[in-house]
C-alpha cells in the first residue's frame, strides 16, 4: 500500500510535470551569497556532526547494555557459586569457617616427633577440643605461642588445644619446645584448613565430643 501511495504520486508529479518541470531543487544555491554559502556549509557540517554523535551515542548504549547483562549474568553465576560479588567496589568477604553444627571433617595428622593423632583421638577425654591453626612464618602465630601455651597448662581439664601446624617438624619443634606446647600436628599443605574453610592463620574453630562444629571461626583479633 505504501509503495503503491508512493508510485501514484510520483506518476502524478511526471504527467503534471513533463512539459515544465520548473526550477531545480538546487538552483537556488547558485543564487547565495559567498556569506550565504559560507554559512549553509558550516551549517551542514553542524549537523553532520550532531547526527555522528547521536550515532555514537547509540552505539554506546547499546554496548553498555550488552555489558550490563553480561555483568549481572556473571554475578549470578558467582553467587549460586557461593561468592559474593564486590558492593561498592569493595570486594565482598566470603564467610570463614563451617557453619555451627556441622560435622567436624575428620582427620588423621603426624604430630612433632612422628606420632599420628586423629580427631577422634582428640575428642577421647570428652572435653572440647579448640583447632588453632597456625604456620611457623606467621608472626602473629609466633608471637601467640607463650599465650597458647599457658592455655593449654591453664585449661587442661575443661579443653583441649590442638595446633594445626604446617612445614618441617624441626622447626615447629624448636618453637613448640620453647614454650611448651602440646598436640602439635603437622598438615601436608592446607588440606585440613581447607576442609574447616580457614582463610588463614591465627584462627581457630572448637568442636564440640559429640563431634559438631560449635562456633564460628575465631580470628587473631578475637583470640
């Protein structure tokens, strides 16, 4: 239908205009005055530019709103994942530690002088048993082993303190028997740590005899 409006009037304007089609859509540009001319050039070339610009602008928001779903597709993807996406531009901070009444992962760890010890073994004397994790590199970690060890004499009937240690047992050693420590275990790498979901040293998490996580992870400031 439009096309055929469109032809209808173009055949009228070729029959009513074929014996004098009048003056061209252009002469009248030959009639300008230098100023005239100078001024409809700048004035084209103002719009020009505004429609490069309002092109620009499009293609813009259009590359913004791509962006936008791909960001908010990828932040549902890190929170189904269990992390937490930055508010503000400050990065979000992953809860530490298993929630409380879970079940404490099992372990079975080498201690200082090559006995193995387990979790189970730990929980045996029906008391609480404090997890501290430390690394012989951490300096908050050495400069709590004095405190720790008076714990472990203070506390010895109502808990038991257990380091969860990492590195070579020579150097663990030397540091545990200056301040004498007890239940000393060596980790491979972080295996046990990460099973509690520790994000690092000093923390620590108490576990309950029956066997179940029973507080949230304590960090350095909170010991």
């Amino acid at each position: 239908m439009r096309n055929g409006a469109l032809s209808a009037v173009a055949a009228f304007i070729i029959w009513q205009g074929y014996d004098g089609a009048g003056p061209s859509a252009v002469s009248w540009i030959a009639n300008l005055s230098t100023a005239q001319l100078a001024a409809l050039i700048v004035g084209m070339v103002v719009l020009g530019l505004l429609a490069a610009q309002w092109w620009f602008l499009v293609h813009l928001l259009r590359q913004n709103g791509r962006l936008l779903v791909r960001l908010e597709t990828l932040e549902g993807r890190l929170t189904a994942g269990g992390v937490a996406p930055a508010q503000n531009g400050i990065p979000a901070q992953t809860p530490a530690g298993l929630p409380v009444g879970t079940p404490a992962p099992s372990f079975s760890l080498v201690g200082l002088y090559g006995e193995t010890l387990t979790l189970e073994a730990l929980r045996a004397t029906g008391k609480p048993v404090m997890l501290l994790f430390t690394d012989p590199n951490c300096g908050p970690c050495t400069a709590m082993l004095p405190e720790i060890g008076r714990w472990q004499e203070e506390h010895a009937e109502k808990l038991t303190i257990s380091l969860i240690s990492r590195g070579n047992p020579e150097e663990n050693r030397a540091k545990s028997s200056e301040h004498g420590l007890a239940n000393v275990l060596l980790q491979k790498d972080w295996e046990v740590a990460q099973a509690y979901l520790i994000n690092g040293t000093p923390s620590a998490v108490l576990v309950q005899p029956g066997g179940t996580v029973s507080s949230p992870v304590w960090v350095a400031r909170r010991i």
